[in-house]
C-alpha cells in the first residue's frame, strides 16, 4: 500500500503536466504513451490488448484522472512487484515529465540548484508530503527539510527570512507547492554566500538519508577475519544491511552485514593500538571497528541500535516513522489548539453571563442608591417641616401658654413617627444584604451547575468510549471462539484422518509381513529343494563314472584329466531366480541320452565314438 501511494505521487505530476490546459483531462494518445513507459520503467508485462482497448481512436474526448484511474489500477499498480524494479527510474520519468512544464530555470544562469539537485528536492518533497491531492508541503515539513539541508552544510538556517516566508496566508492555509519550493530554493534566500558544490553534497547527503534509507554512513577501520589485520572501509547502514566498500565511491564492495533483531553491539576497550573501538554481533559472526573518535563511535552505535530496533519491530524506513511521528504531534497540536478554542468560547461566554449579572447588580445597586436619595429627600423635608413648625410653636410659646400640652403631644406623636420611619429604613437595608447574599448564592449555585453539566458531560463521553471499547473487546472474543471452535474441529477431522490412514497402514504392513514370511517359507523350500538337486547329481555323476570306467585302453580319452565328464555345477539361489538355460541344450542332452541308451545295442567301436560325443555335449554344457 506505501509502494503504491509513493508511485502515485510521481504518476500525478506526469498526469498534471500532460494537462497543458488545465482542465483537469489528458488525451488518450498521450495516456497511451505514458503507460507505455509506466510498463517499461516498472518492469511490468506489456497488456497491449487493454491498452489498445481502453485507449482506442474510437472513443472520442480527454481523460480525466478519475477515468484513468481505474485503468492504472488494474493493469499498472495492482501488477508492481516490490524488489523487481528501481524507484529512481520511476522517479526521473516522472520528473521529466513535469519539470519541462512547471520547472522554470533563470535564462541569465544564475541558478544555484543544478538539474540532478532539482530533482532530488522534488524526490524529497514527494517523500514528505501527505496522501492528499493535489501535493502540497506542509509549513513545518518546509523547516525541517531546509534544516536537514543547513545542517548537512554545518550553517545556521536564516529563520527571520523563513518565518517571514512562512507566515504568508497562502502558505499557512494551502501550503507550498514543489515548483515554489524549487523557486524559493533558487533564489539564494536560505544559501547566501555558500557555494553551490556545498549545496548539492548536502542536498545528495539529505537525499541518501531520506530517500535512500542510508542511516549513516563513513570510514572506518575494520578487522579481517582471515589474516586478523586492519583496514579503512567505507561504511554505509540501512535498516536491514550494513555494507562495507573499498572507498566511498562504492565501485568495490567488500562485504555485506545481515541485520536482524539478534544482533547486538558492544563498546570495546583500547587494544592492538586502536583506540574508539565496538564491535557489532550477529548470530554466527563477530566484527570488531574502530572510529576516528569516541563522537563517530557513539553516533555509529547509536546508529546501529536504531538499525536494529527497526529491524525487530519490522519497519523498514527510519525517516517513515519520524514522519509519522511529526504528522501526529500537528494532528495533537491541532486538536489542542480546536481544545483551546472551545475552552476560550466557553469561557467568554461565561464572562457573558457574569457581566450581565453584574450588570443586574448594578441595576438592584442604582434602585438602592435612588431609593436612599428618596429617603434622604424625604428625611430633609420632614426635618425642614420640623424647623419651620418648631419656629412656629417658639413664635406662639409667646401667645398662648396653654397650647403647650397639645403641641407636645403632636410632637410625641411625630417623634414615634419619625421612629417607625428610622425601622423601615433599617429593614430595607437589611433587605438589601439579604437580596445580596442571595444574589452571589444564585451566582455560586448557577457556577456549580455549570461545573456539574460538564463534569456530567464528560462522564457520558467516558462512559460511552467504554461501551464501545467493551462491545468491541465482546466482537473480537465471540469471533475468536468461533475461530477456536473452527480450529478445533478441523483438527479432529485431521485426527480422524490420520488415524484411518494409520489403520490402513498398519494392515498394509500385516500383510506385508505375512507376505514376507510366504516368501521366506518358499525360500526355504527352494533351498531344500537345490540341496536335494544337488545330492542327486552328485549321485548321478557317481553312476556315470561307473559306467564309463570299463573302455578299453585302446580308445580315446579326454586330455583334460582322469574324469571324463566335467563336474556338473549346483545351482544356487541366484541361479534358481535368474532365467531357465536355453532350450537348445537340454535338446541336446535329450538327444545324448537317447544315444547313450541305444549304445548299448551297438558295436564297441561306436559305442567308443558316442561317448566321446557325450563328454564333448558336457563340456559344451
């Protein structure tokens, strides 16, 4: 799925430049040619029967990329087999493609990227931007890929003209396309005063690190297995590989490390004059290096520790899994950043409610305030009345003495007046607090309920992540018991099976047994049958003897010694198995018989000849 993603990428921007009107559709004869090429350059089986068939003159009109999708997948992507091709090649057709249209060089020659620098930044740029069209990279991708570079050149970033870049609007919210970023690369704004053969071996080092999957490499001095010397190597580590050359333009490689989540390394102490050293175990070797000094030693071990831990959790790229790693602290820092958002919402709504109870508050305050003026206005009335009537009782002390009484008892009766007004004043205030008090409880009480629907809310949510956690834990166990049940009775038939086969084997071998023991019995027989054969002729060799012993000394005899028949041979078991002799022969000792039993009836003389054809037929035998 990653090999597929990554070559989509490449095929999107030969798609793009092929549209030179940008409508977002491509003819089919230049479809035709580029899935051509994609077939060669991916080591793939030309289908010409479906190119000719999805791209025939017949049909008429462009293609979109939605239309030619299907037909990429099916036939190109869905076919690619990972080992069988290079990516690189993949990568400069595609790079052909789209840099004629969207590369733009300066016609005065002042550009700082040469052509294979361009590329490898497009290489580059491809490997960090995420799955979605059209391909665009992110600001902080932009910072971390121009740190690499700077990093690799041993100079600072210029960060003011990089955050001056970065803070434009287009670029914050659409991000940066390839072609800018070449531009950008171009016009020197991050590269003043470097030489351009510095930027392209920082931009080859980046390259090979990313790209390539090279964790470190450089010299070091390694110890030889066979003669036990030391000799300066060039390094280079991958995930899976660590490979030594003769010399770091790799033309002569000397030997390949396999990696694997049973390798270990280990720092050595100072010996044989080396110093620096550490040693990498496998499980059949061991290889002892020295680095220039004890930093190359601690970035080569931790290097190599890395290497190896990718190895045992099967990741093959370290630089996949850092960007991984960056993707989802944004994903975090977007999520927390919407988290602020909402709390900041949240909490100017809250100052929203309080300023309006504040607001109230200053309401109730200014009917207090407007309800003390009253009172005050009332109090100053009534102490002006209070004068001008005192006034007037002086002026009439004068006139009428009598009046006294009455007048002290209308001014008694003002004084328990003026008393109940003094209660009612302090029962509104005391009124006042009480309204107070219970305005900051309903404050108190509205913050608390607040408090409490949230902390409501939020145990819902934990409690319905726990509902579906536990229904999927539920899911998986049902599932994974019907697989045991499956398991299960799939072995028993397996069981059954072998069972029968080991019945019938076992009466395969009870009859071969008994077979055997036939056989050895009709050996057996045989035997005593060659025995008695044997003794039989033995016999008759005997009786033959016998016979011809009377000849006369005047007749012929056998040169070949005092017998004058050969010994008859017994035949043994082999002779018993192999095929009878031929027929001829025993034609003739039929015919020798029958002339040996009329030599009786004839004269000595032929008698003499007829044994003398008898010996030759037995020699003969």
């Amino acid at each position: 799925m990653e090999l597929k993603a990554e070559l989509l990428k490449c095929i999107w921007y030969a798609f793009t430049s092929l549209d030179t009107e940008k409508s977002g559709k491509v003819s089919k004869s230049q479809l035709k040619v580029l899935s051509h090429n994609l077939y060669s350059v991916l080591k793939i089986p030309h289908d010409q029967a479906a190119l000719d068939k999805d791209f025939s003159d017949d049909d008429d009109g462009p293609v979109s990329s939605q239309g030619y999708m299907p037909y990429l997948n099916k036939f190109i992507l869905d076919k690619v087999v990972k080992g069988t091709f290079v990516k690189e090649e993949v990568d400069e057709l595609c790079w052909t493609l789209s840099s004629k249209k969207n590369y733009q060089l300066d016609s005065s020659g002042t550009n700082i990227l040469s052509d294979k620098d361009a590329f490898r930044l497009w290489c580059l740029f491809n490997f960090l931007t995420e799955d979605k069209y059209p391909l665009v990279l992110v600001p902080e991708e932009v910072e971390y890929l121009l740190k690499k570079i700077c990093s690799s050149m041993n100079v600072e970033l210029n960060c003011v003209d990089l955050e001056e870049f970065l803070s434009q609007d287009s670029v914050k919210k659409d991000g940066i396309s390839v072609w800018t970023f070449l531009q950008l690369m171009n016009s020197g704004s991050f590269t003043r005063g470097i030489e351009r053969d510095s930027i392209s071996m920082a931009i080859e080092e980046v390259y090979q690190e990313i790209v390539g999957n090279t964790l470190k490499e450089g010299y070091l001095w390694k110890k030889g297995h066979l003669r036990r010397n030391w000799n300066e190597r060039w390094f280079s580590l991958k995930p899976n590989t660590l490979t030594y050359y003769v010399s770091e333009d790799r033309k002569e490689c000397k030997g390949i490390i396999e990696l694997d989540q049973n390798c270990c390394v280990e720092v050595l102490p100072e010996k044989e004059g080396k110093r620096c050293m550490f040693c990498l175990k496998t499980l059949t070797k061991t290889y002892e290096m020295s680095a220039s000094d004890t930093k190359q030693r601690q970035e080569w071990t931790a290097a190599i520790q890395t290497a190896i831990r990718l190895c045992a959790e099967g990741k093959e790229s370290l630089h996949k899994e850092l960007k991984q790693r960056r993707r989802e602290l944004r994903e975090e820092r977007d999520r927390r950043r919407k988290a602020k958002e909402e709390e900041l919402q949240r909490l100017r709504a809250l100052q929203g409610e309080r300023e309006q109870q504040l607001a109230e508050l200053e309401l109730l305050k200014e009917a207090q305030r407007q309800a003390q003026a009253t009172l005050e206005q009332e109090e100053q009335k009534r102490r002006r009345q209070h004068e001008e009537l005192q006034r007037a009782l002086e002026e009439q002390l004068h006139d009428a003495e009598e009046a006294r009484a009455s007048m002290q008892a209308e001014m008694v009766l003002k004084e328990a007046e003026a008393e109940r007004q003094r209660r009612r004043i302090r029962e509104l205030e005391e009124m006042q607090l009480h309204l107070e008090e219970a305005l900051h409880q309903e404050i108190k009480a509205r913050q608390d309920e607040e408090a409490c629907r949230y902390a409501q809310a939020r145990l819902l949510a934990e409690e319905e992540q726990k509902m579906k956690a536990l229904l999927t834990l539920h899911e998986e166990q049902e599932e994974f018991i019907r697989k045991t049940q499956r398991e299960k009775q799939e072995l028993r038939q397996e069981m059954e099976g072998k069972s029968q086969a080991l019945e019938e084997a076992q009466q395969q071998l009870d009859k071969v047994r008994a077979s055997r023991h036939r056989v050895d019995q009709d050996i057996a027989a045989a035997q005593r049958k060659l025995r008695q054969a044997s003794t039989s002729v033995k016999h008759w060799n005997v009786q033959m003897n016998r016979l011809m012993h009377p000849i006369g000394p005047g007749e012929r005899r056998s040169s070949s010694g005092s017998c004058p028949f050969p010994a008859v041979r017994v035949p043994s078991l082999r002779d018993s198995e192999s095929p009878p002799p031929h027929t001829h022969t025993q034609s003739q000792h039929s015919v020798s018989g029958g002339k040996s039993s009329s030599a009786a009836r004839q004269p000595f003389g032929e008698r003499s000849h007829l044994i003398a054809d008898t010996q030759d037929v037995f020699r003969q035998d």
